[in-house]
C-alpha cells in the first residue's frame, strides 16, 4: 500500500503537467479556429453582394362581353436586379445589372414588346475625405430583342434590335455621397460612344451616327444623381437622372436619361412595381406627324405597372 502511494505520488506532477498541455493545446485550436473564422468575417465583410426581382402575369378572356374588348389578352413582364458592391478602407467598387422585359399579347394586336433593358454599371470610387470620391463609371445600355413602332393603318417599323443601339459611356469623374441613398457624380470630360450593329439600322442613318456607320463618339459633360430611399418599411425608391451635353454638336442639347422605380412590398412574396423612365436625346427621331411621315426629337416616356412575385436573396455585412 505504502509502494502504491509513493508511485502515485511521482506520477501525479506528470498527470497535472500533461493535463496543463493537452489544456493549452486546446486552447491554441480554439484560438485558431476563432482567428480563421475572424479572417474569414473580415474577408466576407468586404463585398456585399444580392439580387432581386419581380414577375408579373396578367390575363384577360372575354365571351360576349357586351362591352366589348379583346376576347383574350396576357401581359407577362419582369425585372430583376444584380449587385455586387466591395468596400475596404477608402476603396468602393460598386457593380449594378439592372435587367427588365415584357410582353404583352391580345387577340387583335398579336404579340408587341412592352419593355426591354440592359443597364450595366461599374463605378469605382476612392475616398478623398468624408463625402468626397474620385471616381470612375462605366456604364452600358442597350435590350435584348428587336423593337418596333405601330403606326396607325401601317405596317410596324423596325427600329432597334440587341446593340442597335448601345450606348457606352465612360466618365471619370467626382463623386459625391451626401449619405447612403445620395449621390452625385461630375464629369467635365466623359466620353459616350453610341453603336448600331444593325446592318439595316446603321444604313438608315438613326441616332445620329452617319448613314453606314456603326458607331459615334462624343466627349461632353456628365451629370449623375442616384438616390436610393427606404420610405416607410415595405415602400422602397430607387431613381437615377443623367444629364450629357456633347461639347463638339450642339452642346446646348442635353440629353436626359431619367428612371424611377417604386416598390410597395404587400408581403414576402407579393409586390406592387411602379416603374416611370424619361429619355431625351436630341439624336433620336420619331415620327411626329404620321400623315407627312416628319420626325424629329421627342422626350420619350414609359410607364409600367404590375402586381406580382417578389423574389429577393440578399447578402448582407457582416
């Protein structure tokens, strides 16, 4: 017995120290583990990325209505939009792909496009004090299919397509953020270049490119004002203007490019979208007298409104 409790007493100092070091091995894992996890957060926290949309599905059947309508109509439309933004210190990258189409069928009009865009932004940003960016936006515009006018008693005219026409723009620039939902970037030097890929198009000589020509350049001013709201918890804004003057024709003719977007969110997955765009360009024509055929330059408005499917996956900081 008394043989036993001298062992034990020899082995006890080896049990503690070697419970003191499985301990701290324990401890450095765990701290490890809490490190690779703080990399990973501060990795994550960098960029933000998400995306949302809406789809939208009307019908219309009518049987003897004495009222009289289309006996069948069905309007399908959708937008969606994609961003991916990256913060780290005084660097900010914002990415934005604001996409929409629809289609609108009946019994006595057929099938006619009733919206179409391709918005493509890149605006990199770098910090000068607390409100004050130098910056640099690239941003593209154009739709995916073939569009159409309907004049009265005639045959539709054919008068853009995928491309035809883009519109490229590159503006450094100054930006400057009032807050999160405003900002507003200056340009005196932006270059816009409007292409029409359309052997058909470029041949007629639309918006304002030489007849045969495929693309234009310009160099001029540019103005952007972005503003994004969260007015009350379901209702959300988002509206961007952009004002351009091409220094070498008619600078005094400033093109506008102006959309709006209202969210009223009725739950999770049900949404009212009200969506009003404004473009003028003093380069595009439409016919403004149908009996003579003249054109000219004209503010261009579109409107749309649809109640349906909200989908949104959002990536938020960390």
């Amino acid at each position: 017995m008394k043989t036993l409790l001298i062992i034990w007493s020899m082995l006890l100092p080896v049990t503690e120290l070697q419970a003191q070091v499985d301990s701290i091995r324990l401890f450095r894992e765990e701290a490890q583990k809490k490190m690779d996890l703080s990399d990973a957060d501060t990795l994550m926290r960098k960029w933000r990325r998400g995306i949302s949309g809406n789809l939208t599905i009307n019908q219309t059947s009518l049987n003897n209505w004495a009222a009289g309508g289309d006996k069948f109509s069905m309007a399908l439309g959708g937008n969606c939009q994609i961003f991916a933004i990256y913060k780290k210190d005084k660097v900010q990258w914002l990415n934005i792909a604001d996409l929409a189409y629809g289609i609108v069928n009946s019994t006595s009009l057929g099938s006619r496009k009733s919206d179409d865009r391709i918005d493509l932004s890149s605006k990199y940003g770098h910090r000068i004090n607390l409100r004050w960016y130098g910056s640099l936006l690239v941003n593209l515009r154009t739709q995916f299919a073939k569009g159409y006018q309907y004049p009265k008693d005639s045959a539709a005219i054919f008068t853009s397509s995928f491309f035809s026409p883009a519109y490229l723009l590159i503006s450094p620039g100054i930006d400057y953020k009032y807050d999160s939902a405003l900002s507003v970037l200056f340009s005196p030097c932006t270059g816009r270049f409007i292409m029409v890929m359309d052997k058909y198009l470029s041949g007629l000589g639309n918006y304002g490119l030489d007849t045969g020509k495929h693309v234009r350049y310009e160099l001029g001013a540019y103005i952007a004002i972005n503003y994004y709201k969260k007015i009350v918890k379901n209702i959300s804004y988002r509206g961007r203007i952009d004002f351009f003057s091409d220094y070498r024709n008619h600078p005094e003719n400033i093109d506008i490019f102006f959309t709006n977007l209202l969210e009223c969110n009725i739950n999770k997955l049900i949404a009212v979208i009200l969506t009003f765009d404004l473009i003028y360009d003093d380069n595009v024509h439409v016919v403004t007298d149908e009996k003579t055929g003249t054109t000219g330059a004209r503010m261009q408005i579109k409107q749309v409104i649809g109640v349906g499917v909200c989908v949104k996956f959002n990536e938020h900081w960390h």
